[in-house]
C-alpha cells in the first residue's frame, strides 16, 4: 500500500512539474502575433467597427497572468472627423494566478499610457458611441444575460494587492457639431498607491480640462473585504484653475446601502471673477462695485443619508459679510426643511447692477402699457403647497437701495399652502418695524394678510437714502392691517382691505407751503415768481387714518396741526381706476404773524379740491367754499386770494357781475 502511495506522489509530481513547465515554455514557443489577424477579425465582426492592434503582443501565463498590447485602435463610423473613437499606445496588465483559487488577487502591473476617447455627436444628433454592433448580436447578448445571483451569494474576496496602477496622458474629447461644443480633457494622469483591502488608497490625480489644470489628490479607505459594505475614509484636496481649493474629509458608511456620509466641506477663499476670467468667460453678473465677489468661502459639516440630510457649523465668506448656517432636509419630495441663517452686515447695493440710462422719451412712449391679466401664464403654487419649512434668519446690519436697516429678525413657517411669516421685525432710522405676513397658496389665488407696526422712524432721511427724495420729516408711528387676493397688480388692486393710520409728529411737508398757499394763492398758482428757497410746511402732528375696500381707499378726515393751521382732509383713492376724489380744508387757528403776515384771520377756509389721475392730478382752490364761510362780502375773498397790491387792483375791479365764477376762470387760465 505504501509503494502505491509513493509511486502516486511521484506521478503526480511528474503532472504538476509538466504542467508548470507548460506553463511556462508554451508562451516562449508560442508565436501569439500570428493570432493577430484573427483577433482583428473577431473584434470587427462583433462591433461593426474597424480594429487593429500593434506589431508587440506579449502574454505571460505563469507566474503572472498577463497581456501587454501596443498601437491599439477602434475605429469611427464614416461620417466623423476622427479616424478612432479610441486609441491606446500601451496597454498592459499581469495577474498572479495561484492566489485566485483562495479568492485572493494580486496585480503585478495595470498600465495604460496615451489612452484617447473621441465622443463626437453629429447636427442630426447621431453620435459615435451608438450603435456598436449590429441588432442580432445585440439580442443574443440579451438573451444570454445570466439570472441574477441571489442576495445571498457573496461576491467577498480576501485579499486584494496591486503593486502598479497607472493611466499616462490621457485624452477625452467631446464634439457636438449641432451646437460647435469642443470640450477637452488632456494630460489626464491617474495613479493609485498602495491598493489593497486593509489600507487606504493613495489617488493621485491631474489633468488640463479645456486648457485649465486640475488636481485631486488624497486617500480613500481602507475598502473592506466586501466593498461597499462598512466604513470607508476619504480625505482628498482638489485644486482647479489655479484659483480653487476644495477640502473633503469624512466617512462613507455602507455606499451600496443605507449609503449615510459624515463629511467635512471646506472650500478655500477664491475669487470667482478670476474663475470666469481664467475660463475666458465674461463674468455673469454686472455689479455697481467692481470690487465685490473678490473674496468667496465656504464651509460646513455635512451629515446624512439618501433619506436626510443635516448640515451644520456652516459658514460663507462674501467679501466683507460673513453669514453662519445650519440646516436639515428630509422628505425629499415636499421638501421638509429646517433652515438657521445668521448674517453680520452686507452692502446689497455694491451687488446691485448700475440702474439704466433714462432716455428720453415722449408722454406717449414713457406711458407703461398695462398687459391683460388672461395672458400671464398662472403661477404652479404645487411646490409651495407641499413644501415643510420652519426657517430662521438674523442680519445685523443690511443696506439696500440706500436704505439701513439693523437687527432684522425673520421666522418663517410654511405647511400646506400656509405660509406664515412672525415675526419680522427690524430697526430702521431711529425706530422699529415689528410685522406678521399670512400667505396662503391652497387655492389658485393667493390669500395675503399683513399686519405692520412702526414706531419712532426718522422719515425724512428714510425717504432721501432710499428714495433719493424730500417729501416730509418727522417721526412716524403706525399701524396698518392689510388683505388682498391674487398675486398680479391688478388683482391686488380690486381686492385690497384694509385700515390703518399713519402719525407723523414734529416734522414738515418739503416743497409745499400752506401759509404761503392761503396768503397768496396766485403765487402758490405759478401767477407770480416763486420764493427761491424750497418751501415747506412745519406741522406738531400730521395724521392720516384711512380705510380701503375693494381698492378704494378713504381717508377718513387726514388732518394736520401746526402753531398756525389746522388742515383736514377727506375723499377717495380708487386704486383700480386710479382716479383721485380729495378735499383739502386748512383753516387758520391765529395771525400768521412770522409767516410774513400782519392780518388776524383766525377762522378763514381756504379749501382745495384734488381730482384727476395718479399721473396728472389736479389741484384747483374751491372759491366756493370760501364764501361758504364767514367773511363779510366776495371782493374781500377776491383780495385773500390774489392780494391787495397796486399791480393787482386793476384784475380785482374787472370782475363785476359774477367775481367768483370770475376769479375760477382767472386762476384757471
């Protein structure tokens, strides 16, 4: 029994000895380019494209399983301006094979160098990576296609080794001939270090992307023995343009599963002007300051899965702003969101683009032409309805179109077409504005409630920083409840409703003088030279109570009080037909002494109706109304009006049957 043992181990020795020097010597003897044609052959019929491979084949079987291929080229269909779709000048890889048999893989060599890919689509959009092969072949492919293997069968292996990987100065180039698009990436190096299951990989990564460089360089790993499966580590820096620098560090837990991340993001400061101008592109968007958008950063930690995400210690960096942030998503499809923004200071009006030359034109041209409601598209307020948001936002100081407000605070709620915004509150000129804004988008026209409070507000340099004008002074208080329906200017018009009042104390009317108007109408009228000073109208309190329904707003009996005159008003505003209704009613309270005045005319009406449009009011005195009142006879209302000097006595006596009546035609003329 032993001498069959020993005579078998000896045989057996012989197969193995005969089979590893086949192994070995076939390869030596063998002449594998004269398999070359037939190679070719294959390839083509089974394409449809042309191929050919270099005169250097080598293959290895023993201990390295291997092949090295030179001068490798597949061909374009006719019609393209390449000659190859693909072309490799060196291809060469070598396996271990004993290690397989233990689900073990060792690479010697994996090397491609001057690899090049022409993607190239043609102007009636055919492009040159379709269609390779013909239909039958593609169908027996499709019909040979394995069952899937069950959940269960694992595809882990032990051990995983590659002592050289590389890919040398690669080529990829893209044409679209419908659009002219050429983009190109060249000198494209690959490398990775140090492959194996227990490590991580070193990646090494450059490249020259349409004549800009870019780099990634870093680690990732280790894999695992069953990759996609665990904890895996990257840190990688990427570098472009000479310009930009973007840090990713973390974790990637189970990527072909619950795919969860736990990554920091950290994107240096850079200047996205100098990006746009090192990809010869004109910078997008046209700023008041060509200053700004200089100095750009941005960093956070981000956390998540494929079902939420958490972002959290965030910050950007624009300019001279800085702004912290945190956030949460999930719900993916509505989407559920949770949002924190705080903001230092930022200038808007240096982002702002210069405002457009006015040029001139003529009242005909200038007049905007009111498009029809029917023609604008409807708003989709689907998103908005199934949007989940409960948002935060602080900002220390803001400026915009000249005006600065501080300590903006914002929160805002949004569930089921419901959109609430309380507070809003923020300082502005001395005072505080504290609002509450309702939206409500369940229907096809939007609902909107408002309610504002303002206390204290310097008007007068409000308006000249915002509005560049001078129209009133004083400290403003109110207090306005709104609502409207629709969400074009004309739908908001018709159902505007609402009161409110506004208080000015302490302040002025700029460009109109009251006491000069009553004193001497005919200059107030353009009847006479004007003052060269601006004129204005001092007043201890001016209040404007109004109400509005449907787009008609009452004044209610605005009224203003000064040392001098008490002034009342009452009428209409239609918003829809923007057509003014308006009675004016001053009335002296005691002597315009001060004014320039000698005469007490404690009592005396001089009322003003303002009709008309928007664009073209007009501002007529009510004559009538003056005799209404309790002055003894009509030519002492004709030398209120007009005065009583020497140049006017001859206008004065002309009206003789009806002065009145007179006097409207005199001052209308």
């Amino acid at each position: 029994m032993k001498r069959i043992f020993k005579w078998l181990s000896i045989i057996s020795g012989i197969f193995i000895v005969l089979i590893v020097a086949a192994i070995i010597i076939l390869p030596k003897i063998i002449d594998v380019k004269k398999y070359k044609p037939l190679i070719e052959q294959k390839v083509v019929g089974a394409t449809g494209r042309s191929f050919t491979l270099g005169d250097e084949i080598d293959l290895s079987v023993f201990p390295w399983v291997g092949i090295k291929v030179t001068d490798v080229h597949f061909g374009n269909p006719s019609g393209y301006s390449g000659k190859d779709m693909v072309s490799v000048k060196n291809f060469e890889v070598r396996l271990k094979v004993l290690p397989l048999l233990s689900k073990k893989i060792e690479v010697k060599t994996f090397v491609m160098d001057e690899p090049t890919i022409n993607l190239e689509k043609l102007k009636n959009g055919k492009a040159n990576w379709q269609d390779i092969g013909n239909k039958t072949q593609k169908k027996e492919v499709a019909e040979s296609k394995p069952e899937k293997t069950s959940s269960d069968q694992s595809l882990a292996i032990e051990e995983l080794k590659v002592e050289s990987f590389s890919i040398n100065k690669g080529q990829l180039i893209f044409i679209d001939q419908g659009t002219g698009v050429r983009k190109e990436i060249s000198d494209l190096n690959l490398k990775l270090v140090n492959i194996s299951l227990e490590n991580p990989v070193g990646i090494l990564f450059d490249a020259i992307v349409d004549g800009n460089q870019l780099s990634l360089e870093g680690t990732a790993g280790p894999i695992g023995k069953e990759p996609g499966k665990g904890t895996i580590a990257i840190d990688f820096v990427l570098k472009a343009l000479n310009e930009l620098e973007v840090k990713l560090n973390g974790s990637l837990v189970d990527p072909m599963t619950s795919q969860k991340f736990d990554l920091n993001v950290n994107v240096a400061s850079f200047s996205p002007r100098k990006i746009m101008a090192s990809l010869n592109q004109e910078f997008p968007v046209q700023t008041k300051d060509p200053d700004v958008l200089k100095l750009v950063s941005f960093k956070t930690h981000i956390k998540g899965n494929k079902d939420n995400v958490f972002l959290s210690n965030g910050e950007i960096i624009l300019d001279d702003s800085k702004m912290l942030f945190s956030a949460t998503a999930k719900e993916f499809s509505k989407p559920n969101m949770k949002i924190n923004l705080k903001l230092d200071t930022i200038d808007l009006d240096r982002y702002l683009p210069e405002p457009p030359v006015k040029e001139e034109t003529s009242e005909a041209e200038s007049k905007p032409v009111k498009p029809a409601e029917s023609s604008k598209k409807k708003t989709d307020y689907g998103p908005l309805r199934k949007l989940v948001l409960d948002g935060k936002i602080n900002a220390g100081k803001v400026k915009a179109h000249g005006a600065i407000v501080e300590n903006i605070k914002i929160h805002i709620l949004a569930k089921k077409g419901i959109i609430t915004i309380d507070p809003l509150s923020l300082d502005l000129y001395k005072g505080s504005v504290a609002s509450k804004i309702n939206l409500n988008v369940q229907k096809n026209n939007p609902v909107t409630k408002m309610v504002l409070k303002a206390n204290g507000i310097q008007a007068g340099p409000l308006l000249k920083d915002s509005m560049q004008m001078e129209l009133i002074e004083g400290t403003v208080k109110s207090n306005i409840t709104l609502a409207m329906t629709g969400e074009t200017p004309e739908m908001i018009k018709k159902t505007l409703t609402g009161k409110g009042e506004l208080l000015f104390t302490d302040g002025a009317i700029i460009g109109i003088d009251l006491a000069g108007l009553v004193r001497n109408a005919k200059a107030t009228l353009g009847l006479s030279e004007k003052p060269k000073e601006k004129p204005r109208t001092d007043f201890a309190e001016l209040k404007i109570p109004f109400t509005s329904k449907k787009g008609l707003v009452n004044t209610i009996g605005a009224n203003m009080i000064s040392p001098f005159l008490r002034i009342i008003v009452k009428g209409d505003a239609d918003l829809v037909k923007e057509l003014l209704d308006l009675r004016v009613d001053p009335k002296f309270v005691a002597t315009l002494k001060g004014q320039g005045d000698t005469k007490e005319r404690s009592g005396l009406m001089v009322p003003v109706n303002i009709t008309g449009t928007f664009d073209s009011p007009k501002i007529r005195p009510d004559l009538k109304g003056i005799v209404s009142g309790d002055l003894p006879d009509t030519k002492e209302v004709i030398e209120q009006v007009l005065g009583t000097k020497e140049e006017q006595k001859e206008t004065v006596e002309s009206f003789k049957e009806d002065p009145i009546k007179e006097l409207e035609n005199f001052l209308s003329d």
